[in-house]
C-alpha cells in the first residue's frame, strides 16, 4: 500500500488498520526513506522511531477527529504538495524535513476542545499562552520537548538545531484558524503581483505554511468516501464539546450543538469560507497542476453531496452514497 502514498485517494483509515494504529511512525518513516531525508541529515533510525513513536502515543486516539490518524493524514496529504513541480524543484532537504515534521506534529496532545473551551474553563494552558493561538502553541513546544528528549538532533549544530525548532514552531502557528485571513490575504497579494521568488528562503518558507494549512483543511478535497467520514468524525468532535459545555453550565460554542448545527450545515460552512478560498488560491499557486484540479472536482462534488443531503428532496440514496474513485 506505501506504493500509493504519492497517490490523493490514498485511503489513511485502511492504512491505519493494516498498520494495527502506527500509521503515523510507519508513514513517517518511509517518507523520510524515500525522501532521503534519513541518509542526508545522518539521522540514527532508532531515535527517528522513538520520536515519531512518543509523537503518535501524545495524540489522544479517544479523539475522534484530532487524532494520530489526522496526522498521518494531513502528512501525507503534505507530502503530495511537496511533490507539486511548481514547488519541488526548489525544495531544499531541510525544507521538505520541516514540512513533513510539521504536519506530523502539528496538532499533538490536542485535548479534543478548541481555545474558546479552554479559554472559558480557565485551562492552564490558555494562561500559559495568554490566551493567544493557545493550542498551537502546545502543539510546537510538546514536538520540541520530545524533539530534544528523543536526542533526534543531538549530533547536529547548535544553531542548525534552533533554527529547526524555531521554523516548526513558525509552521505549527500558521494553522490557527484565526489567522486564516491573514495568509489568504498575503497569499492573494503574492498571486496578484506575481512576485513569489521561491530561490528566497523566506518565500519558501511561506508556501510550506500555505501548503499545511492546506494540509490541514483539504478532508473536503478528498473524494466522497473518505472526506464525509473526516466530516463526521469532527463533528462528533464538536458535539462533544458542546456535551461538555451543557455539563457545565456553559454557553455552547458555535458548531457544537448537535440539535442545532446538523453535519451537512457544518460542511457547507467549512468549504464554503474556509476551504474553497485557500484551495483556488493554492491552485492559481500551483498552475498547472493536475493534483489542485482534481482536488477542486471533489471539493466542488462534495459540496454537492452535502447540499443534498440538507436538502434530501431532490436527493436519490444511490447519490448520496457514489463514490469517485475514478478521479486520479
């Protein structure tokens, strides 16, 4: 099955079953292989496992969404970027090792609630980070702790080291939601003026923040099979929360009222603000690209799908439930 990694209809949840749930050490690991990213930084195999291994063990598998399988999915939905012409010929190894960590860790030890929860329960973590891109900022420093404790970069610079640290840390931060104006904006503006100079380390680094947020997001973009199973597990996700809330006597968050916000509204919302946005820009980047537009052939069939489901009037079952698996 890691023959198809490079593949979009590569199918996590098959993978994470044959893998007996180490689908993130076992994708990881071969990316890294065949990357060659293991025999250019001299990296030791054993503490390569160790830490990909304390990664996956920080992700909480009660999650149903915000779990290791997420990662490994959001990994190798990077990696299909990565491999992207318009962005692969002036990928350095520290580049391509920086995206495909960042995606692997980007959302560890997430407790399964988002920043206004922990916000209004007084967590300790939105003091420790001042209320700011709070589990992002976990994310990052948990990876470095477990970066430093695995001795993965021992045998490397000091600085070399910092510099790797400080660079996931600039990744991971870019996935707060919040701040999704803020790139789309600057993203747009590049486009526009066309002056994305990727032989610039900085403009590098931009596109590998774009390309995880796009990681991040891109379960809409998968064919119908696997992104409505995405769809509903986050929103189980969120109407765990809003059970928590009610628990608490709290006001239920937006989202996370399973009597109020059904799956399908939800989806709607999500491609239509957050997903379709980035994803025309992403493919405006990448032009020509036959990836981007099969991504937007499901994103736009499943947005479809879900319009029907909320609306099941003009709806067959046998519509609901096709599959696209003849779209490369």
């Amino acid at each position: 099955m890691l023959s198809k990694v490079g593949t979009w209809n590569f199918d996590i949840f098959l993978f994470d079953r044959l893998t007996n749930g180490n689908s993130l050490v076992t994708l990881v690991i071969h990316l890294f292989n065949i990357s060659g990213l293991i025999h250019h930084f001299q990296l030791d195999v054993v503490k390569l496992h160790r830490f990909l291994s304390m990664v996956q063990e920080d992700y909480h598998s009660q999650n149903p969404y915000h779990n290791a399988i997420h990662a490994a999915d959001v990994t190798q939905a990077m990696y299909c970027y990565l491999k992207e012409p318009k962005l692969a010929e002036h990928l350095s190894p520290l580049d391509v090792f920086l995206g495909l960590m960042a995606a692997a860790a980007h959302d560890v030890d997430h407790p399964g609630v988002n920043q206004p929860f922990l916000i209004k329960t007084r967590h300790h973590l939105a003091s420790l980070y001042q209320n700011t891109s709070v589990l992002e900022s976990h994310h990052w420093r948990s990876t470095v702790g477990m970066l430093r404790e695995s001795g993965l970069l021992t045998h490397l610079p000091a600085d070399v080291t910092q510099d790797v640290e400080q660079q996931l840390g600039s990744l991971i931060l870019a996935t707060d939601i919040s701040r999704q104006n803020e790139f789309l904006l600057t993203f747009r503006e590049h486009l526009d003026h066309q002056d994305l100079d990727l032989q610039l380390a900085e403009h590098r680094h931009f596109i590998l923040q774009i390309a995880l947020k796009c990681a991040d997001v891109c379960n809409p973009c998968r064919i119908w099979k696997l992104s409505r199973q995405w769809s509903e597990r986050v929103c189980e996700e969120f109407y765990r929360q809003g059970d928590l809330e009610k628990r608490f006597d709290l006001e239920i968050s937006p989202l996370c009222d399973q009597q109020a916000d059904s799956v399908s509204a939800i989806q709607i919302g999500f491609i239509s603000y957050i997903v379709e946005p980035l994803f025309e820009e992403w493919q405006r980047f990448t032009e020509p690209s036959l990836l981007s537009r099969t991504m937007m052939d499901h994103l736009n069939h499943n947005k479809t799908c879900w319009n029907r489901i909320r609306s099941p009037s003009s709806t067959s079952e046998s519509e609901e439930n096709e599959d696209d698996d003849d779209i490369p």
